[in-house]
C-alpha cells in the first residue's frame, strides 16, 4: 500500500488524503520513512468498528456455547476479583488506584514532558 507522507500532508493538506483514498480504503501516513498512522473515509472506519464488535460478540457467543462464564452475583463477583488481583483486602477499584499511584510515583520528575509548559 502506498504511503502518505508527512510532508505530502504538510504540503497538500486533506487534497493528498482524499488523492490517496481515491484509490484505496485506507492511506497510510509516514513519517520519518517510517509507517506510523492510518487515515480512512468514516464509512470505512464504521464498517471496520462493526466488523470488530461482531468478531467480539461471536466470540462472547462461543464462551457461553462452550461453557466459559460464570453466574454469581455482584458481591461474589467482588471477592473473586479481589482473590484474583490479591489485592490483600482492597477492593478492585482501591488495588487499581493503588497500582496507578506506583506508576506515577516512578515517572521521572527531569522529564521533558513531564514539566509544565511555559506560557510565553
């Protein structure tokens, strides 16, 4: 599939998209000389967003037929969760903002992008 690239864009603007998508579903944008972003008519990212949500459902269809699921009620869903994550008695939502607070803590303060902007 031939590539947009990112100067073509920079140069022609949405003209170099729509040029590309004349001819193919999908353009693929470089940057760099490398692949990094795909760009598509909106009719074709919906139909792309239902295929996915059909391979989902066909597949949540086929754990039911085979026997994959479990039936229990909201509190019993919580303990397993609980006993699943080990979580040492914190519930699911608590454990995750636990675990988002260690990643935070380790980012790097020096970052480049980690430092506010200046206004001017």
């Amino acid at each position: 599939m031939p590539s947009l690239t990112a100067n073509d864009l920079k140069t022609r603007g949405v003209a170099a998209i729509e040029e590309s998508l004349a001819h193919q579903p999908e353009a693929v944008i470089s940057v760099r000389g490398k692949d990094r972003f795909v760009v598509m008519e909106m009719a074709q990212y919906h139909y792309l967003r239902e295929c996915e949500l059909d391979a989902a459902l066909a597949q949540s269809q086929a754990d039911v037929a085979a026997g994959r699921y479990v039936v229990e009620s909201a509190q019993q869903h919580m303990a397993r969760l609980e006993a699943l994550l080990g979580s040492g008695g914190d519930s699911p939502r608590v454990a995750a903002k636990s675990a988002r607070a260690r990643v935070s803590a380790k980012k790097s303060p020096g970052k480049k992008s980690d430092r506010p902007r200046s206004a001017g």
